[in-house]
C-alpha cells in the first residue's frame, strides 16, 4: 500500500473516531440549544402508564451530560429524582440511560416540529419516549 493511500485511510479512521458526523453535530446543536431544556414524556401503551422528566443537555467539554429531573412519576413507580448521565449522539439518534431506565434511544425525526426526538421502538420495560422542548 503506497503511504499517500495509508495516510488517507489513517485520517478517515481518526476522523470517525474523534469527532461526530455532520449530521451528528447538527442533532448535538439541537439538543444544547433550547437554555430551558426539554421534557421527555413517556407512556407504556399496555398499561396505560405515563410520566415526564425534564432534561437539560450540557456540553461539558468532554462529554454531552444529560441533566434529568423526573417531574411526575407514573402510578408503578414512586418518588420524584434527579440524576446525570452520558449522552452518545449518532447521525439521527440520541442515546442514553435515564434516572430508572436503561438504554433510552431517541431518533430524530425533522418532520414533526412538536415532538423532533422520540423512540422508534418499546424498550424493554415496554415504554414509549418522546421529547419536546419545554
């Protein structure tokens, strides 16, 4: 392999490794933007059960943190809390845990101005996601 080619291939790797898409970077801006943050609303269709969590997305320099506080609690779960978690961004998606569930997956969805992130798929304690700004 000549060293031009190696070179190239060397910087894509690093490329994809080290920072985020474009597409990536516009969902990144779109998440910091709002001051006032977004409130992530969440239903389980089989039991009609629902809550929200205010969240606030907050470059730290490092990392994207996710500041959440639930704000009403469902009838099966109790108590209001706050908690901090990571935030990894893909080209169309947002990824994280929140307060009591794991691996919330939000996609993106530029045609619905209400609700621009919500979850495509249950997850596995049967809940729907979906955020609005607040």
């Amino acid at each position: 392999m000549n060293k031009k080619l190696a070179l190239a291939i060397a910087g894509i790797v690093l490329t994809a490794t080290c920072s985020l898409s474009a597409n990536a970077q516009d969902l990144k801006a779109l998440l910091l933007k709002p001051a006032n943050g977004w409130v992530i609303e969440w239903s389980n269709p089989d039991t009609r059960n629902s809550g929200a969590t205010e969240a606030i997305f907050v470059d730290s320099g490092k990392d994207i943190v996710a500041k959440l506080n639930v704000i009403a609690t469902g009838i099966n779960t109790s108590g209001l809390m706050r908690c901090e978690r990571n935030v990894t961004i893909a080209a169309d998606t947002v990824r994280f845990s929140g307060c009591r569930e794991r691996n919330i997956v939000l996609s993106f969805d530029p045609d619905d101005a209400t609700y621009p992130l919500k979850s495509k798929d249950r997850s596995e304690t049967g809940y729907m996601y979906k955020a609005k700004v607040k």
